[in-house]
C-alpha cells in the first residue's frame, strides 16, 4: 500500500528535524508544518501503526528503518527538484513550494531521469 502524501510529508518532517535535534517531539512536527496538535496526533498514530515511526515512552518520534526510507527519498527528490528549478531561474520560494508538490507525484523513473541528467551536466 502506497503511503499518502500527508504521510510523506509528516516523515519527511521528522527527517528533516532529526537531522537538528535526535529528539523529536509531535510537537516539533506541529510547529515545522504549521499543522494543528490534534491533526499531528493523529498522524502519528496512524504512521505508527502503519510501522514508519515509533514512539519512545519520552514522546521522542524515531523512524523505522522503512519510514526512514521513504523520507530519505522524498528529502533528496525535494532537495534535488528545488536545485534544478532555482537552476532554470525560478525564486528559491516558489522552487521549494513547487518542488514540495511535484515530490509527491513524479514517478520514479522520471525523477531518476532528471537526476541523471543533472549529474551528467555536473549540476548536482
């Protein structure tokens, strides 16, 4: 079963802020997304039943070795996507935004594609 993308959003989240803090809170989640405490709770319970994150009893979010997949991918398809439209001329705001959509839906083959050509360009 392919993982929505609120549930992308919410490891990337987690990635992200692991990468400042080991200690990441719901909270933090709550603050990094601008995303109301109830509706960050709920996410958490589901992406903890779904098997991308655990809860330590400290309230600590740690993700498993497959939610930390997927929000390892969906961070490099940002960082890369937003790299490659800043590139072509884009504002760093609108490439971030954009590329924070389009890491959602583009398919692993396209993505793959750009990356090589981004590679080969010397680009990356």
């Amino acid at each position: 079963m392919r993982l929505q993308e609120s549930g992308e959003m919410y490891l990337e989240s987690i990635y992200v802020l692991s990468k400042k803090n080991p200690f990441v809170r719901s909270v933090d989640v709550s603050e990094y997304l601008g995303y109301s405490k109830p509706s960050v709770s709920r996410a958490v319970g589901l992406l903890k039943n779904a098997g991308y994150i655990t809860v330590e009893p400290s309230g600590a979010l740690k993700l498993t070795e497959e939610g930390y997949n997927i929000a390892d991918m969906m961070f490099e398809r940002h960082t890369l996507l937003t790299n490659c439209l800043v590139r072509l001329g884009v504002s760093p705001e609108t490439a971030a935004e954009d590329a924070c959509k389009i890491e959602h839906v583009i398919s692993e083959e396209s993505f793959e594609a750009i990356k090589k050509q981004m590679n080969e360009s010397g680009i990356v």
